[in-house]
C-alpha cells in the first residue's frame, strides 16, 4: 500500500484526553466495586493525572467517596484539600 495514498486518522488531543478520562473512571469504579483496592488507586490516579493536562480541568469524580472515607476514619472533610 502506499503510504501517499493512506489517510491518517487523527483525533484532537482534548477529544483522546476525554475519552482515555472516561475509560480510567470506569475501570476504577470497577476495581472499587469488586474490591481491588489497589486497583482503584491506579485507575483514579490516572484519571487525575489525565485531568491536569485539560485546559479546564474536570471536577473529581471520587471526591464523594474520598470523603465518606474520611467521615469513617474520623478525618475532617476538608483535610488535605487547597482552600
């Protein structure tokens, strides 16, 4: 085949950074719901790390879950969090 001929398929980055957010969130909360922990752990990171390359970053999606840990522990809520 010859390579002049091939078109490429190009995704705008924003568009991919999006998709690969959507796919590390539904596997972390798969993780969290068959309790692999540590599996959740990665997959969230990831979507963290993936969020802070937007150029307007999304809202946690396990900050809820982040804090009904902290109520179990006996954590203050806003512990650990920017002000």
């Amino acid at each position: 085949m010859n390579m002049a001929n091939m078109q490429l398929k190009t995704i705008p980055a924003e568009t991919r950074i999006l998709q690969e957010l959507e796919k590390a969130q539904a596997k972390a909360w798969d993780a969290l719901s068959r309790y692999k922990c540590w599996m959740f752990g990665y997959h969230a990171s990831q979507w963290v790390l993936l969020n802070r390359l937007l150029p307007e970053p999304k809202p946690n999606p396990f900050r809820a879950a982040v804090q009904l840990a902290r109520q179990f522990a006996g954590t203050p809520i806003n512990q650990g969090e920017p002000e």
